[in-house]
C-alpha cells in the first residue's frame, strides 16, 4: 500500500511520518486490498488560527473499484489526519463488509 501525501502551502513541517501511522494503524488489515491512499492536508483560513481550520481528506484506492474517502477537520493537523483516518475505516469496513 503506497501512501501519498499533498499539503497546501499552509501546511508547515513533514507530516509524512505521522500520516503513514495514523493511515496503518486504522488502514492496516486492509493493507492487502488497496493500492494506495491518497491524503489532502490544507488549512482552510490560509494561515490563520481558528477553530477547526485543518482539513484532512483520505482516498483509498481498491484495485477495480472507485476510490472511497472520508475527510475530518480539527484544530491541528494531527487531530484531523487521525480523524480522517478514523473515518476511512468505517467506510472500508462497510463498503468491503458488503462484498463479503
């Protein structure tokens, strides 16, 4: 499972690491199933704080099907990846769930 991550020019230091723990930690037992995930940070006040200003959105890539996404917004980049990262396990869990 390849894990990509795009920021917008707000987003300040690497937050790769810390994508690729929260995306194996919820995402892992799928790992088998998806080719890649695709993860959208972006600060949604251009560098301004404020409340619930971080933005996450994840895609999961399964081979043969449309990609599947959930996103999450926080007061920090960290809260919002985990959030999102939350999310996209529920959605695998019932879309794949259906499948079997």
């Amino acid at each position: 499972m390849k894990i990509n991550v795009n920021t917008d020019k707000h987003i300040h230091g690497d937050m790769q690491r810390h994508v690729e723990d929260a995306v194996h930690a919820a995402l892992g037992r799928f790992a088998g199933q998806l080719s890649r995930v695709e993860v959208h940070l972006r600060d949604a006040n251009g560098g301004k704080t404020g409340a619930n200003d971080k933005h996450c959105l994840m895609e999961a890539r399964i081979d043969g099907r449309p990609p599947l996404a959930a996103s999450d917004d926080a007061d920090s980049v960290a809260s919002a990846i985990n959030g999102a990262a939350r999310k996209l396990q529920r959605v695998l869990d019932s879309s794949l769930g259906k499948l079997a």
